[in-house]
C-alpha cells in the first residue's frame, strides 16, 4: 500500500491524461491530426514507408510533376524530416520558381556499335572524327528517359524492394503494393513533414540560403586581381604522336569502345535508380545521398558525357541541372571542398568542353556555377578569410561571426584554387580569385616561415588565425590580478574564477582547473562541430602549452565537420593575429589523404593562369625537394625498379623523433601524373623519370593482388639503398615478424620443458612406452583441451599454479618461461585436492597440469609461412592495412599522365590489365561497386559507386585510348575530380 500511495499522484494524472487523448480523439476528423496537440508542435504524420520509384515518362513529354511549393527542388524523397529548427526561420521572399522541363527526345536509334574516333574535343575534331552516334551498347534495354531532377528514380516495371542504402539518412522502406504511377507526392527539404497531395496544413516552412551581410567585408581596394595578360611560354606537356599504324589503331578503338560501353551502363543504372540523387547502389539498384543531395553524379558525369559523345544523355542532365536548388539541402553543413570539386568544378568543366559562351543553350551551367558559388563566398567572411571548411549554410547560423577553425584537413583548405580561379576568368569577377589567392599567400607565407618538414605541411592544419599560447599566456597573468581582486571584495557573481582564469569566467564559461578546457554556459542550442571564443560547445584549443587542450585525433579519410570557430563579444581583443601552424602535437607529413591535392593544385594553377603567376612555380620547386628528401622511397621487391611516398609522422623534431610508414596507398598515386606534368613545364627532366617509377609502383601494386586490383592502403619493406636493391626474403621475413628471435627462444624453452616433463613422468612411474622413446604426440595433441579443463579446475592456490594457462598465440607476446616443479609432494597434494576427482579411470585427466605439455608454439619460420599462406602476401608486402577498393581513379590517372607525356603505348597495355580487372570484379547489372577485398579472387560488393567513377576513373580509361588531342594537356588542365578547364591560349 505504501508503494501505491507514493505513485498515486502519478496514477490520477495518467487517468486525466488518458481522457483528455480520447476526448481529442473525437474532434478530429483526421485520426493523425488528433495527435498534433499533444507534446508536438508540429502535427505532421509519421511516415513509415515511402511510395516506389516511379517510371519516367516514356513520351519525353513534358513532366506532369509541379514544381515543390517555394520552388525548391526536391533531391531527397522519401525521408521523414526532422521538426524545423529553432528559431524557426521565414522562407526567403526571393526564392527562385523552378518552371517545370521539358523532356528530351530518346534516341532509339541507338546503334549497337560506336566509332571511338567520334569523340571530339569541343571546338576541334579528330583526324578520323564524324558525328558522334549517343548511343551504347552496355544494356540490351532502352530505358525511358527523364527530364526533372525531382523525378523519382524507377526500377521499371518491378519495384524496387527494401531500404535505401544511406548511411547519413534514415530513408523509410518502399511500399511494394503500390507499383509505378505519377501521383503528385510532395517532398520537402529538412524540416517539412511527409504528406501526400498538394499539401499540408501544418507543413513547416523550409530553410533556404540568403545572401548574408559580411562580418569581415574587404575593401574593394585590397581585392586581389586576377592575372591577366598575354600567357609566358610554357613547355609543351604532351608527346609529339605520329600517325599510328592500323593494327594499333584497331587494338586501340577496341577498347576503346568497351570502355566506353561500361561507362553507359553506369550512366544507365544510375538515370534509372538514382536520378536526382548523389550516388547509386548498383547492387540493390537504389540510391544515396552522402553529400547535400545536389545530385552529384549527375554534375560530375557532365563532361564525361560530353567528352565521350554522349550529346543526347548530355543535354537531358544539362536540363536536371537548371532544376537544381543550390539554396536548400537537408544537410546542416555543405561539404565545402567536395562541393567545390565536384558541383563547382563539374559545373565549369561542362560549360567549357560543351562550348562555352559560343553555345546559348548551355549558360545554364555557368549561371548555376555563379549560384553556388554565391553560397560558398559565405564562407571565407572570417577576420583572417581563411575558409570554413564545413559550412552551416542556414541564416540563423550565419548571421554570427566565426573563425576558421583550429584543426582542418591541408587537402581541403588548399583545392579550392582552380575551381574558382577558372570561375572568376569565366565571370571577369575578381572577388572569386581574391577568396583563393589569400589562402595561397597563406601557405606561401607559412612555407617561407618554415615547416618542419622544409617544404611541405602537415595533414592537420590550424587556420583560425589565433595565437593560442599568446592567448594562454595572457590568461596566466591575469591570475594574480583576479586573485588579488578576490582578497579585496567578494564577487557578486561568478564572473571570477577563485584562481584567476577570470577572463574565461567574465565570457560564460566553465573552466577545468587541471587543463584550462573551456566549456560554454550558451543556453542555445549545440551546433554539431562549431567551436565558440565567447560561447563554446567544444574546447578551446591551446598551441605551445603543455596545460591547453586540443584536438588531435582528426583523421583525414574522415568527415570532421569543421565549422569553425564563432567570435563572441570582445574575442577581437582576445586574439593575438598569428599565420598557419600545425593543428595538432604530432604532425603528420605525406603525399595521401589529407594533404595530396593542395600540392597537385601548385602547377595545375600555374597552367591555368598561364604562367602568369610566378609563386605557384616556386611553391611547386619547394614541395618536389621536399618530397624527395623525406618521403620518397625504394620498396624492396623482386626484379623491380619503382618508388612510392611514405608518410612522416613527428613532434617537431624529425631529425630525431620522426617515425616513417613506408606505406602504398592508393591516394598517392596521383604523384606520378603531378611529377610527370611539373617536370615537363618547369623542365625537370630528372622529376619525369621519378614519374615514371612512382606510377610504374602502382601498376605493381594491382598486379600483385589476388583480384588484380590495387588495395587502398598497405605497407611493404623499403630498400636501404635506393640506387641498388635486391630482393631479401630474409629482409623480408624479419619485418613480417619482428618477434623472430623471441619466436624462437620459446621453441628452445618448449623442448626443455618437454624434457623436463618426461623426468617428472619417469620418476613417477607414468611414462609409457611412447614417451620413452622420446616422442610425445599424444601429449601435444591434449594439451590444448586438457590444459584448458585443468587451468578451470584448479584453485588458484595449487602448486604450478605460474603455468596455468601457457598457451602460445600467434604473433602475441611470449609469456614467461615456466618454473620448474620437481615436488611430488605437491604434485601428490594437487590431485588430492583436485575437483575433477582422484579415482578416475582414464589416465590422462589424472595427470597434473605441470605435467602436461603446452601447445607447441611456432617457429618462426613457420609463424612467417603462415602468415603469407593466409594473409596471401605477395612477396616485399608486410600488411594489407585497407583491403578494399572504392572505384578510385588516381592509378589510372598517372598512367595516362605517362602516356601522354611519353607517348610509349605500353601504358596503354597497363592500363587495360587495370581496366579489365577492374570490371571483372566490380560490374553489376546496374553499374559498378566498389569491392570489400581485393585479397580473394572473388570479393564481395560494397554497394557503392561514388561520383568519380563517372567522373574520373572511366573518364581517365577513356581518355587513355582516345586520340591524343582529345581533351590535350597543352589545352586543358584537370582538376583533382577529373574536370577539364581550358587553358589560356
């Protein structure tokens, strides 16, 4: 009864709560709506499944869909959305209307065959060229085309089954029962609730971008102008080519065709499944959407499209794409660098290749690039205009102050030069060219200051421009004033701390005594990510003292949603100005992830502004130097001469702390094409041959592998002299087990204890005639069970008990050598006292644990067999760390570099043992998937195929076997997705 008593006000309220439900329940005629009231308020109706993808019109004809109210594009179906954000925000007045588009006419027609002369470089025609045929023959069937980018994808006549595959959305299921129809469903962005036909009442309103006012404006004056003028006479890049005879010629348009046809059957599965959307999952035949939902295969396909003479499927997504709203995304941040590379960059590659301004119907693409680009300008407003890297585009978070934050990934704050450099030669606007040159004086700044590594940065860089142990510094003097304060008079509130980190108090924020971690007392709401100087919701981190707390466990492969650093009141006066520095402790120094594109955008930018900036050149020199002093590096293989880039990791003090991975990673084969085309311009021929090599590496590592496909990340043993270098295997198996000598050491000890094991059996009468002879199989073979049965028994008290469970496990620690125990007294006791019994028949489990034998560990020879028999470790490899494959396009890029800087169509013949790896072991129906393991012969799909494939991998095999004036490096220029801007002439 007590227990009733006490809950008996929670009952009465239950009961009333109860009532009121049903009495609402009544004065709805909506059932969902009767809920709307009730700790909601937004009545919107949850959504447990989505409708199926529809078909596209077959008719071409104009869509029956109307454009989403506000105008925005839909690019996220079927995804129940969050409740709108708080405070809600109105929707912009001046939002486009997105008319609806008329669809294009298929080509039925398409011929079974296709003339790979046929694809001309925009503006310039092949020597064997004629009109493209826009047809494939990857797919047997004509899909039916679609000209909205809001059309749902379709699975044709039989629905697609099961969930989407999107690892950052929760996407409901589809309803299988409801099959292909064109009923007006409306989507909205983040924030608006499902809801079928044209409306809803209680539908929220969505966020869209508005051009902000700036914190931080630059004076017209000090904007940087782009270089123009007349270009300086650069090298040629390209290999003079001859007339190639017939057979070649052949060979060469042989597959060239084929690649041509995988790439339509990507195009295809995606147009069909995925269309409007980011990414495809070739195997499920559905979508993803990792990025804003921008559709970012259809953006970074469009030169590819065009290049390989897909007219047809070109002008049909050059139609979506005037349908894209860069406004709105249901993402909280953009990406800032995949934006910028894939939409930006695709965007302006497409306007160039298609003709440029010479073609009316395409300015869509340049005015859609200026649009996005508008949204991205918001993110250098900072005070020293370094760039947020992810960006909380929504206008309540823009309208306060931020810094760029202390700890972003190289890569991504140094590629954003070419995209809008080629923007603001396009547009004649110099503030897009001023936005990227600030960030080059920057590393140009910090290069010529110095970094550890003379030449090249850290993958972890601080860009908020603060100088935190000046900053430190100053708090710590400020402690004997506060302290002397606190003697004075009492506070009145806790605006002081009792020992002096008052500056931090007087702001609203907590502070750890121990480590000076500064947290926030902001009653907003936490942005993910965002740090605050006067307002924090992550620690404020400290450079230069030991005491201050900073982030040091960014990982470059991993989205770390940088968003910078927000000013509160008075941190200008808080803040001593400083330069780049390392955004961490311990630095990390490599050619991979996280830092390689910055350093390939140093002579692709020279390219691009015509030589007409001289820094880029020198900034180039200095990196190249310092590649090939730190990280470059022989790997020790059999009857090959290659090279690969290691990476460096140090606290400062290389020279003595500096520890090197002699890793072969799949991102760095990007330095081969770098080196090659640098080496050509800035005439280096030494730089070439090193190209040669570093590429030559890469076509090593695929045809080492099982499937023929190179891993993402592994490591091999380096060679000490990189001019002469035979392959060891002793060499070898001493770094495949580094326990060699300890491995062998337990061996000796094993044998003594069986030895002694055979004394202590004698003495007890025990032996049998097998051991007598000196063979103890039969014990061996026990040892593992019995050990364990007895190691479970046994008190923990019992004599021997130091060798209870002597198991040897591979490539684990050895464990001490065991005791000797000649005490038949004890042993005596022990089976006494034993749990399992004393009077059993069966010999073997009488037999105390010191007097059974353990496993029989490893040699190491056998350790080192075995390792390579199932790990299946071609010989120089020591790990296969990241044994997937994700589509990437870096090896293959290299090989065209040497091809066409070389013109030796042995690359060529590289190249196709790559492609047709490749496509052996990732096509699908509806594509292709990245692979888990490139270790089996037969690895399983990951469901994914990212944008560059598209865009860069089936591009680059492509171009390998097109003409060599088909998109010629002495004309173009790509950048690191692949995208072609043209060079100035």
């Amino acid at each position: 009864m007590r227990g009733f008593r006490r809950y008996r006000a929670f009952v009465a309220f239950a009961a009333i709560a109860l009532f009121i439900l049903y009495r609402v329940s009544f004065s709805s005629e909506d059932p969902w709506d009767r809920f709307k009231n009730v700790g909601s308020t937004a009545g919107s109706r949850p959504v447990d499944k989505a409708p199926p993808p529809k078909a596209p019109p077959s008719n071409h004809g104009t869509s029956d869909h109307a454009p989403l109210a506000g105008g925005s594009t839909n690019l996220r179906p079927d995804v129940k959305q969050p409740s709108p954000p708080k405070p809600a925000i109105e929707d912009d007045p001046r939002k486009p209307k997105i008319p609806d588009l008329t669809g294009v006419a298929s080509n039925d027609g398409h011929a079974d065959t296709y003339n790979p002369s046929s694809a001309v470089t925009p503006g310039k025609s092949t020597s064997d060229s004629h009109s493209p045929n826009a047809a494939a023959a990857a797919d047997d069937d004509d899909d039916d085309h679609s000209s909205l980018i809001n059309q749902k994808p379709t699975g044709g006549d039989k629905p697609s089954t099961g969930t989407a595959h999107d690892d950052t959305l929760n996407i409901p299921d589809r309803i299988l029962d409801q099959g292909s129809h064109h009923d007006a469903v409306n989507h909205g962005s983040l924030g608006d609730s499902y809801s079928e036909g044209a409306g809803h009442a209680n539908k929220p309103k969505q966020d869209h971008w508005k051009k902000p006012s700036q914190h931080f404006p630059i004076p017209t004056e000090s904007i940087a102008p782009l270089p123009t003028g007349k270009p300086v006479n650069i090298p040629t890049i390209q290999f003079a080519f001859g007339k190639e005879t017939p057979e070649v010629q052949k060979v060469r348009e042989a597959r060239l065709a084929k690649v041509r046809a995988e790439a339509v059957r990507a195009w295809k599965g995606y147009r069909k499944y995925a269309f409007g959307h980011d990414e495809l999952s070739p195997v499920t035949k559905k979508y993803r959407d990792p990025f804003c939902g921008w559709a970012a295969t259809l953006v970074d396909s469009l030169d590819t499209l065009w290049i390989m003479g897909l007219k047809d499927e070109f002008e049909e997504a050059v139609k979506a794409v005037a349908e894209i709203d860069f406004t709105t995304t249901p993402k909280t941040e953009i990406p800032v660098f995949e934006t910028t590379i894939r939409y930006l960059g695709g965007l302006l590659a497409a306007y160039d290749v298609s003709g440029g301004k010479t073609v009316s119907t395409h300015k869509v693409l340049l005015d859609k690039a200026v649009e996005l680009a508008e949204i991205l300008m918001g993110v250098f407003d900072t005070p020293n205009h370094m760039p947020i890297l992810f960006y909380n585009w929504r206008p309540a978070a823009m309208e306060r102050a931020k810094r760029a934050s202390s700890s972003v990934n190289l890569a991504e704050l140094g590629s954003l030069s070419m995209e809008f450099t080629r923007l603001a030669q396009l547009t004649k606007e110099n503030k897009y060219y001023d936005a990227i040159d600030r960030i080059t004086n920057a590393l140009q700044e910090w290069q010529n200051r110095g970094t550890t590594l003379a030449g090249i940065f850290p993958d972890s860089v601080d860009a908020a421009g603060c100088n935190r142990t000046a900053e430190a510094e100053r708090i710590s003097a400020m402690q004997n004033e506060a302290a002397g304060r606190a003697q004075q008079s009492t506070p009145k509130s806790s605006t002081y701390l009792e020992n002096a980190k008052g500056r931090a108090h007087a702001k609203g924020f907590s502070v750890d005594e121990g480590d000076l971690a500064v947290t926030s007392h902001n009653h907003q709401d936490p942005v993910p990510g965002e740090s605050y100087l006067g307002g924090s919701q992550n620690n404020v981190e400290g450079k230069g003292s030991s005491n201050l707390v900073r982030r040091t466990n960014y990982a470059a492969e991993t989205w770390d949603p940088s968003m910078g650093l927000s000013l509160g009141s008075g941190s200008e006066l808080d803040c001593i100005p400083q330069g780049l520095t390392p955004g961490g402790f311990s630095e990390s120094y490599g050619m991979g992830g996280g830092q390689d594109s910055t350093y390939e955008y140093f002579p692709k930018q020279y390219l691009l502004l015509g030589g007409l900036e001289s820094k880029y050149k020198t900034m180039h020199q200095k990196v190249a130097a310092a590649v090939k002093k730190w990280l470059l590096f022989r790997p020790m293989v059999p009857d090959r001469d290659l090279l690969f880039s290691a990476k460096v990791t140090t606290r400062g003090h290389p020279v003595d702390d500096a520890r090197t991975e002699y890793e072969v990673s799949h991102l760095t084969c990007f330095l081969g094409g770098m080196f090659g085309m640098a080496g050509k311009i800035f005439n280096e021929p030494d730089d070439v041959e090193i190209a040669k090599r570093l590429t030559d590496g890469c076509v090593w590592a695929y045809e080492s592998m099982p499937s023929g496909i190179m891993p993402e990340g592994a490591y091999v043993v380096p060679c000490t002299n990189v001019k002469k270098c035979a392959f060891n295997e002793t060499l070898w198996w001493q770094a495949l087990d580094p326990l060699a000598a300890t491995r062998d050491a337990q061996l000796d000890d094993y044998y003594k204890r069986v030895e002694e094991l055979k004394a202590l059996r004698a003495q007890r009468g025990h032996a049998t005639d097998e051991e007598e002879q000196g063979t103890h199989k039969f014990r061996v073979s026990h040892a593992s069970s019995k050990d364990e049965k007895w190691a479970k028994a046994r008190p923990d008290d019992s004599a021997g008990s130091d060798n209870d469970t002597n198991h040897f496990k591979r490539a684990a620690l050895p464990p001490p050598t065991p005791e000797k125990n000649t005490d038949r007294t004890a042993l005596s006791s022990f089976n006494q006292n034993s749990p399992l019994g004393a009077t059993s028949d069966d010999e073997d489990e009488q037999i105390p644990l010191d007097m059974t034998l353990p496993a029989r560990p490893q040699s190491h020879k056998e350790y080192v067999q075995d390792r390579i028999a199932n790990e299946k470790l071609p010989p120089g490899f020591t790990d296969i760390r990241f044994s997937s494959y994700i589509l990437r396009p870096e090896a293959i890029e290299s090989v065209w570099y040497m091809y066409r800087i070389t013109g030796d169509t042995t690359w060529q013949d590289k190249g196709w043992k790559m492609f047709e790896a490749i496509i052996r072991h990732t096509q699908t129906e509806a594509g292709h998937s990245a692979i888990h393991d490139v270790m089996r012969s037969n690895p399983d799909k990951k469901d994914e195929m990212e944008s560059f494939w598209l865009a860069e991998t089936l591009k680059y095999f492509f171009l390998l076997y097109s003409t060599p004036d088909v998109i010629s490096l002495d004309e173009w220029v790509l950048n690191t997705e692949a995208h072609p801007f043209r060079r100035p002439s």
